[in-house]
C-alpha cells in the first residue's frame, strides 16, 4: 500500500517536473521516477512498517527532544533568536549587551579556572588567593560582568536573577555571595546593605547549575551616576562578578 | 538501471567534492611547521573520498533556491571536521590503512596523527567564521549552532562505541546500535549537512526538522552498508582492510545480532575473543567469527534492516524535497539515496 502512496507522490510530481525542464532547458537529467532498485526497495517495506525502522523512529525523537531542544532552550535563554534575525549587525550585538544580564553564567571550575583567574588587586581591583597556585594577571574582560537590565531611580528596587553553573566535578562547599560598595563614575559610593542575594546559602553540586537573585534597593539620596562592585562568594575564590548598575 | 543514474551522481558528487576539497586547501596556512603539520593536513581530504557530505550540503542549498557559494564554507567546515574525525578514528582503531594507503597513525605514529586531527578541528572554524561576511550574523550564528550539535552528537556516538569496546560489552541491543550511529554517524553525514544547506539557503525560514528521519534512515543504511562492506567488499574498492571491524571488535549490527543469536557456548567463546586486545588476536579466531556470522546469516540480516531503512529513507526524501522544483540538485539528491545504499554491495 506504501507503494501505492509513493508511486502517486511521483505521479504529482513528474509532470511538473516535465515542465520545468521545458523552462529551464533540461536542467534535470530526468524526472524523478521511482528507478527499479527503488521499486524494489519499496516492495520490501511495503508489506510492513520495518521494525527497525519504527524503532530508529522511536530513537530519533528521543534524541531530538534531549539535543536539539535543549540546545534551543540554551540559546534561547541567551536571546531570541527570532527577533534577532530582523535586526541589523549592529542591534545584534546591542541587544546582546542587553539581553546579557537575564542569565549570567559564572564558570566556577574549581581546578582549572583559579589559577588562570588570578588576579593582582593593586592593578585589577580583584584579587584571591587558592592554595598552591601562582596568582597569575589575567584581563579584566574575563570576569562576567552582571549589568541591571534599566536604569535605576533613587527610592526604586528591583531583582534581577542570574545563574550559577558550576563546571568543576567536585560539589561545592556551603557559600554566601556578597558585594563590596559600589563606586560611581563620579567617585560616589552606594553602600553594600543595599545589595542582597536569595537563597543566602548555596551549595552546588558538580556541573549543577543554581539561580540566584540579585537585589537592589537605591536609596533616595543617590546621585546619577554608573555605579560597580565586585560580587564575591565567602569559601569559593573563583566566583567574581562584577556588578554595574545606572542611577538616573 | 541505475548504472546510468550513478554516473549522474558521481559525476555531480565529485564536481561539489572538488569544489569543497579545493576551497579547503585555500584554508590550510603555507606556514611552518610544514613537515609534520600543514602538510599532514592535506593528507586525507587529497585521498579519493566520496565527498558525501559537502555534496549534500551544496546541493540541497542549491535545491532550495541557494547558490554554491552561499553553502560552500559551511561545506568546507563540515569536510574538515570529518577528516579531522577520520584521522583520531584511526588512532583509536589502531587502523592501518585509510582511503587505499597508509594511515597517519601508521606512517608517522600517533602523536603527530594526534596533533594533525587537532589542527584540522582548529581549521574548521575559520570557514565558519567567513561566513560572517556573506551570510551575516545571524545565519552565521545559526551555522554555527548546527556545527556544534553536529560535533557534539559525533564525539558522544564516538564514546558509546569505544565504551563498549573498552568494556567488553556482549549485551548490547539492536537498539543501542540504532542509538549509537544516529549519534555517531547520521547528524553529521546526512542530517546536518542538509539542514545547513537549507538553512542557508532559505535564511532561517526552512524547518530543518524536516531532514531529520530522512537523514537518519539514510545514514543508518549508509553505515550498516558501510559496516558490511567491511566484512565483505573488496579492499580495492573498498579501500581499507577486509575484515577489520571483527580484528577490531567493533559492535556492528552483524555482530549485535550474532551475540544475540548465537549458543549460549559460542556466546562465551565469541566473549573471550572480543576481550582479547587486537593485536593478540589471530587469523583463525577472526575467520571462526566470519563463519558464525554466515551460520547465523547476520549479513542477511543487516542487509534487510539496511534495506529497510533506505526504503523509508526514499519515502521521507518525498517528505524532505518533494515540494520543490525539480532542479539538478534535486534530482542528484533522489539519486544519491540509492547509490549510497547500493554501492558495490
């Protein structure tokens, strides 16, 4: 009966092909037109649905929904890549900067990433230590930035959450994040107690990932200004991010 | 008979081979270290290949309203990758020959065979970063994330199969096989190549999902036809050793169903065996597991669930192409599922 199905899938399509070929000066070597290897190759799956064959079936949406799906759920968390395909170059990578505060990835690997993140605090603003490894320079660029989505008002709050992953194969000790004050671009200051984290414990488990909220609260009295501080977690060096927010 | 279509195929293949395997060598660097590098790199994409898979790719750009150069980077990417596959697939089966001559892990030991694999990894993303340049940002992008998926998936198929080796597994299952060559074999071969033409082609707009069965049955015909030729083609045509998937232990469908199939005595024998390391194993023993395999009629068997496969490959190429004008390409793409299934076998 299969058989029966395909031949008449041929039957729409060859005369369209027929012209076609008219228009466009024998482009084809020929109409597509089931060959006798394909009739024969047919004839055998047209007694029965091959069990392979509805087991590969079986497999391949298995294998769809863990890969593809959740690579698409990854990259989506990134940006909407629908929107993204209307805008120029430049919006792209403008919405990126964007887009980037809803979900930021802190890399904590715990063997490799310390020492290559080492970082001097007289010329970076950051430093750790890890026992047994040489602090190392490494560029500012490689530590996340975690930039609020709007600008702020003085009196305003808002949360903003990112993500934790955790890429070492070791499970983490019970840590709390903190953050120093933050200083504007004017040299104002922004007191650390208006900066809070949820859950205030955490614990993560190898290659587990955690949110994580970030709670800003302006006082009234703030000047206007782009304010930064260093996010920190207490017993886990290699977690840093840095935080920015706009006041206005 | 096909005879005629399979010199439109192979005509058409090797015209798209040529253009990718030229484009290629543009990206190799005319740098030092030559001798024991860039040079090698050239070794096995200059071997003669079928050139399936940046063939795919052009051609179904090309039948869904794109030109060749649209998908050739990509193209070149996707060949680059898999040579550099070829090469560490070498030195992990220990194999001695590749494409009718010696193998880079044969003539010059596996750590430069190691080290050319890994430069021809690094080479792939070069293409794809040009494509920035003629596709723009986003299709780059899309590119890009099908390329990850596509080697993601490989290295994965790679690992269940070495897995497997590596413990001396007899309890697989056709199922695991079927799993295992999705993963390692079809994404690549088939199922990205065209997703990626078409995407390309189309801007984002085409479905790739739609390449998805088709080019599992495909691919899956593909390597179990692969996998036969092994045990039963000729090393001319053929162009590797006869018989070195047995020599290797490697877990094909043939074996899968022998192990299942067979007495529970020669169940335990065929287990010894494939817990010998294989440069201990002998000729007779090799030979013993062909005759089981005859007894059993495992050829047979994997002749017909390849079969089987292509057949509803052919039934999903409707589903994948058949809406589209019938152009050269599309024409080439039909036929090419029958060569690739049928080829001297």
């Amino acid at each position: 009966m299969r058989g029966g199905t395909i031949m008449q899938e041929k039957s729409t399509i060859n005369p369209k092909s027929e012209s076609t070929r008219e228009r466009k000066g024998n482009t084809a070597t020929s109409a597509i037109e089931l060959t006798s290897v394909a009739q024969e190759v047919f004839s055998q799956i047209a007694k029965s649905t091959s069990r392979v064959v509805q087991q590969a079936a079986s497999i391949l949406e298995e294998e769809v929904a863990d890969g593809i799906v959740a690579a698409k759920e990854v990259e989506d968390k990134l940006f909407d890549t629908k929107d993204i395909r209307k805008e120029s170059k430049e919006a792209l990578f403008g919405r990126f900067r964007n887009d980037a505060h809803e979900v930021v990835d802190i890399f904590m690997d715990l063997v490799g990433v310390a020492a290559k993140y080492g970082t001097d605090l007289t010329q970076r603003m950051i430093t750790f230590t890890v026992p047994g490894t040489k602090k190392e320079e490494a560029p500012v660029s490689d530590v996340p930035k975690l930039e609020m989505p709007e600008p702020m008002k003085p009196g305003s709050a808002t949360e903003v959450p990112m993500e934790l992953e955790n890429k070492s194969r070791e499970v983490t000790d019970v840590f709390s994040m903190y953050c120093t004050d933050l200083i504007s671009n004017q040299g104002n200051r922004m007191l650390a107690g208006n900066i809070s984290f949820a859950p205030e414990t955490i614990k993560i488990g190898p290659g587990q990932r955690e949110k994580v909220l970030v709670k800003v609260s302006v006082p009234r009295n703030t000047p206007a200004g782009s304010y930064s501080g260093l996010v920190q977690a207490t017993n886990l060096d290699q977690l840093r991010a840095i935080l920015i927010i706009r006041i206005v | 008979m096909p005879v005629k279509s399979y010199d439109f195929v192979k005509g058409l293949l090797e015209d798209y081979n040529s253009l990718a395997i030229k484009t290629l060598f543009r990206y190799i660097p005319e740098l030092e270290p030559r001798k024991y590098l860039y040079e090698l790199v050239s070794s096995y994409p200059g071997r003669p290949g079928k050139g399936f898979r940046p063939a795919l790719c052009i051609a179904t750009c090309k039948a869904f309203g794109g030109t060749e150069s649209m998908a050739l980077r990509s193209a070149v990417a996707i060949e680059l990758f898999h040579n550099a596959f070829l090469v560490h697939d070498d030195v992990e089966d220990d194999s001695d020959f590749r494409r009718g001559d010696k193998t880079l892990n044969a003539e010059y030991g596996i750590p430069i065979a190691v080290n050319v694999g890994d430069a021809m990894n690094v080479l792939s993303i070069r293409p794809l970063m040009e494509n920035l340049s003629l596709l723009g940002p986003e299709m780059t992008w899309i590119v890009f994330t099908e390329i990850e998926h596509m080697v993601r998936q490989c290295v994965e198929g790679q690992a269940m199969e070495l897995g497997w080796v590596h413990e001396n597994d007899t309890g697989l299952t056709e199922e695991d096989y079927l799993r295992m060559t999705l993963k390692k074999t079809c994404w690549y071969t088939i199922i990205h190549p065209c997703r990626i033409g078409a995407l390309i082609a189309t801007s984002g707009e085409a479905d790739p999902d739609r390449f998805n069965r088709f080019g599992y049955y495909l691919g899956a015909a593909f390597q179990i036809q692969d996998d036969l030729l092994n045990l039963i083609g000729e090393k001319e045509k053929y162009g590797k050793e006869i018989g070195g998937d047995i020599w290797e232990g490697k877990r094909t469908m043939m074996l899968i169903h022998l192990l299942n199939s067979s007495e529970p005595d020669e169940k335990q024998w065929l287990g010894h065996f494939l817990s010998i390391p294989r440069r201990h194993r002998n000729p007779e023993d090799v030979e013993n597991v062909y005759r089981l395999m005859i007894k059993y009629d495992s050829f047979g068997y994997a002749r017909s669930c390849s079969r089987n496969l292509a057949g509803a490959a052919l039934k999903e190429f409707f589903t994948a192409y058949g809406a589209l004008p019938d152009t050269r390409d599309k024409e080439f793409l039909y036929r090419i599922v029958l060569y690739m299934i049928e080829r001297d076998l």
